[in-house]
C-alpha cells in the first residue's frame, strides 16, 4: 500500500483496504450472525446458477474493489450450500471456525511461502507447534514428523509414500517400481475410503495391489482374514508392505482394532497407517480410550483438521512417528536450493512432503486450538458424539424409522412406512428405492442436510455431526422431517 509511482492496478493504499475490507467483514459477521435462518442450501441447479453469475467474457478494464467485493458477497451468500448451517450433516465438512477466516486473511496478507525456513520463519515455527499439539491432542507421540497438506486425500497420500519409501528397497527412489521383484501388497478394509485406490495407481503399484479385507459383525477389519492375506501373499512370493487401519470410517464411524493391526505388523516388519481422517480428533475424549487404542502403534496417521477440528477449508495433516521418515521419502537436494546454511538446524517443510512451495494452512488450526483449547475441543467433540446417539436414540423411538447404526458421531437410520405390507426381498428392495429417494429429497429441500450410507444391503439416511452449531433441537426437527417427507414419497408412489 505504498504511495509509489507505479499505480500498479491492484495496488490498494490503506484508506481504500480499510474501507473495502470493514465493508467486507460487515457483511462476513451478518452472513455467520444469521446462517441458521438461511436454508442448508438453494438446491439451485447448474443453469440457475450459471444465469446468476453471467457469462461474460474476461473484461478488458478493471471494477473496483469494493463493487466486485459486494457481488462475490452476493454470489457466494446466496447460492451456496452452508456447511456452517446447524442442521448441515452431509459427508463430512465441518463447521468452520469463524477465526479461522480471520487467520486466512492474515495468512493471506503477509504470505509466507511455507516451503523453507528462510521464507517463512514463524510460520515455520508456528507450523511445527501446531503439529505437535495435533499429536498431542490425539495421544500420539509429540515428537512425531508432520506437515499440513490439503486434506485428507493428500495426508494419506503422504503417509503412504513414507511407508512405502521405508518398506521398499533403496533402489526404489532411482529405478522405479519396475524394478522390484516382488510384487508390494497393500491391506485395508472393504470401508477404507477410496484414497487408497488413487494412492496404488499414482505410485505406480496398480489397484490389484490392494487386499481388500472382510469386515466382521461389527464392520471392524476382520484381522484373522488380514492375517490370512498377508500369509497367502507370502507364499506366493509377494511382498506385503502397508497396512491401512481405518479410525473412523466413512459410512459409519467405525474405528477398526488398531491394537490388533498394531501387532500384526509388527510380526509381519509392515508399515502401519492409520487413516484417521474423519475420526481421529475423538482420541481425545476419555470415554473413546478403549476405542482407539493401539493408535501409539501407527507408523503413520492422516487426520483432517478441516473435518472434526472445525478448520475451514483446506487443512489436513499427516504424523509420521519417526520424522526421518518423512525426510527419506521426500528430501531431495538441488543445487538451485540454498537452504540450510545458518548455524542452527532449520526445519524446510519441501522436504517432508509433496508440494514444494505451500501456503500457511497452520495458522487457523493454530489460532482455533488455542482459541478453544484442548478441553473446549473436548467439549466441542464430545457434545457432537452425543447428538448423534440422540439422533439414533429418536429415530429408534419412533415407529416409522428404524435406527441402524451409531458410532462416533455418525449416526445411520431409515424411514419404514408404517402400512407397507411387502414381505422379505420385496420390502428390502422398496425400502432401499424410497430411502434413497428421501435422501434426494432431503438434500435438495434447503431444510436439513445429510447423505446416504448403505448397511449390510440397507439404504440409509446417514447424518455425521462435525458441526459446533447443532444442537438437540436441530436433531429432534430431523427426525420430524425425515418421517414428514417419507411419508410423502411413500403416499406418492
Ligand atoms: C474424508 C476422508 C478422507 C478424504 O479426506 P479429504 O479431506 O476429503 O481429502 C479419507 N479418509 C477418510 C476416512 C475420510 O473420512
């Protein structure tokens, strides 16, 4: 905001940002102020939006700040979906932080290029404590490896390359996977997110790589059939090299035995993952101890700040237990990098993942931790678990919805009419048409907001709380919409 002679056009001078930014954060603090007397969203479709925003060409001259500022306001205020809305419980997005916007607009204005320490020193800095309070709010060791990456895709991404980089040959970095002799195997369950797919085509080892392991009664990894698989790809000569364990699945919240995979890949020298991108965060709460333990165990963990630490979007993270790890798998060092060259060891995030130059997704997890702090996240965490048990203890109450499964805090339920006369597969298959239609129903009605799971052949409305605002009100009204609207489709039909 100089006074220079350039005029550069998007140069602002301090009384024009002041001005545009107050207006700005007028309008940010109504928007946030007022979400819950919104609808979830407009369900407005592709031509309606498209009609909104115009098609114009890219304009030859400028507009001003504070005009164009007021129509992205419009655009994005009143033809969005609000996952900060409290009766927003769909796939999983959190509520974000209000002062995680604040932190990304300080991020924004100073910029730290958080690739190396000499571009960004306390951001740097600021990084690192963030990664350590992460391990130490989930009871991991704090003087593990880590880095922010985008999200959850990304951090099991990370992780995965560092338990392969360990796990394989030394050669593996210069010859490529062509090299190898054996074929490297990957275990996780049938519920492991589809990440899993992504990771085995871009590192080269093919999807047919992956074991895709039973679930037992309780959904769990079945882990005397990844034992069995394990084995069976030995005798065939193959080389089983990563273990996927699932903290928190994505259709049900179910964590699998991490203790019992723990040991497992000790016998068998594999790498432990563990993808704790949605669940994660509820190893914090002292009643959810028995549910993850063996979570020390992990050689790696993905979890997401932007799902259950309420981080607005994007923030994951990914903890390695031995930073070195991280350092084999990613270091590189090219004569154009001239880093490290002070007499103290500094911290250059390049290496110890993907990207090279990267933005500062530390500061809003950062300033939301401390904000809160670790009993309010307890707190924050807990009361989401708990709305969810009311939500299957109401649907269960309730004569015309069949509660199925609870954990953590998705909760999994579906709509039975109370005259239907169908009998065996015909019911199920009526049941699954017309649940499916209300999920439909429902996302596009702007009132309540959630997804669809299936389980064990059951098409179910599927409602995950990651969301600070919910309260029991929000989840008794779901209930009476969800029974409202069924019977509608239902009578329709
Ligand atoms: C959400 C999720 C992912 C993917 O995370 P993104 O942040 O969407 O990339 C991976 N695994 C699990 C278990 C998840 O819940």
């Amino acid at each position: 905001m100089s006074d220079n002679n350039r005029h550069a056009a998007l140069e602002m001078n301090a009384d024009e940002f002041k001005k545009v930014g107050h207006q700005l954060i007028d309008q940010i603090a109504d928007f946030i102020d007022g979400i819950d007397k919104r609808p979830v969203t407009y369900g407005e479709k592709p031509t309606q939006i498209r009609a909104a925003l115009g098609t114009g060409a890219l304009p030859d001259k400028g507009m001003s700040a504070s005009n164009l500022l007021e129509k992205a306001s419009d655009l994005m205020m009143n033809h969005s979906l609000f996952n900060g809305h409290p009766k927003f419980w769909g796939y999983i997005t959190a509520s974000a932080a209000p002062i995680g916007a604040l932190g990304d607009l300080l991020t924004a204005s100073v910029n730290a290029n958080c690739g190396a320490f000499i571009l960004s020193p306390m951001a740097t800095e600021i990084e690192k404590q963030t990664v350590r309070w992460l391990a130490e709010l989930i009871g991991y060791q704090s003087d593990c490896g880590g880095i922010l990456v985008s999200g959850g895709n990304m951090a099991n991404f990370t992780g995965f390359l560092a338990g392969r980089t360990a796990k394989s040959p030394k050669t593996l970095k210069t010859k490529g996977v062509a090299s190898l002799d054996k074929k490297m195997c990957i275990y996780g369950s049938k519920g492991t997110h589809t990440w899993i797919d992504k990771a085995a085509h871009l590192f080269g080892h093919g999807t047919d790589s992956i074991r895709w392991i039973e679930t037992n009664s309780n959904h769990q990894m079945d882990n005397q059939a990844l034992e069995n698989a394990i084995k069976a790809d030995l005798e065939d000569g193959h080389q089983p090299f990563l273990v996927v364990g699932t903290a928190g699945d994505v259709s049900m919240g179910v964590v699998d035995d991490l203790k019992g995979i723990g040991e497992i890949c000790k016998k068998h020298d594999l790498w432990f993952h563990v993808d704790g991108a949605y669940g994660v965060p509820a190893a914090c709460l002292s009643d959810q101890q028995k549910t993850f333990e063996g979570l020390n165990e992990a050689d790696s963990i993905a979890l997401d700040p932007h799902k259950w630490l309420y981080a607005p979007l994007e923030a994951g993270c990914t903890l390695v237990k031995n930073p070195q790890h991280l350092v084999d798998a990613y270091s590189s060092n090219p004569e154009y990098y001239n880093f490290g060259k002070t007499e103290e060891p500094e911290t250059n995030f390049f290496e110890f993942g993907l990207q090279n130059s990267r933005g500062f997704r530390a500061l809003k997890v950062w300033l939301a931790l401390q904000q809160a702090g670790r009993k309010a996240y307890e707190e924050m965490i807990g009361d989401d678990v708990r709305l969810a048990r009311l939500m299957f203890d109401l649907a269960d109450e309730n004569d015309e919805l069949e509660a199925v499964t609870h954990s953590l805090s998705i909760t999994t339920f579906r709509y039975i009419p109370s005259d239907l006369d169908l009998m065996g597969e015909e019911r199920e298959k009526y049941l699954n048409q017309l649940n499916e239609k209300l999920v439909d129903r429902l996302q596009f009605g702007g009132e309540v907001f959630l997804s669809n799971a299936v389980v064990d052949g059951r098409y179910c409305m599927r409602a995950c709380i990651t969301n600070f605002r919910t309260e029991e009100k929000d989840c008794e009204d779901l209930i009476e919409i969800s029974v409202r609207e069924g019977r509608v489709l239902h009578q329709s039909d």
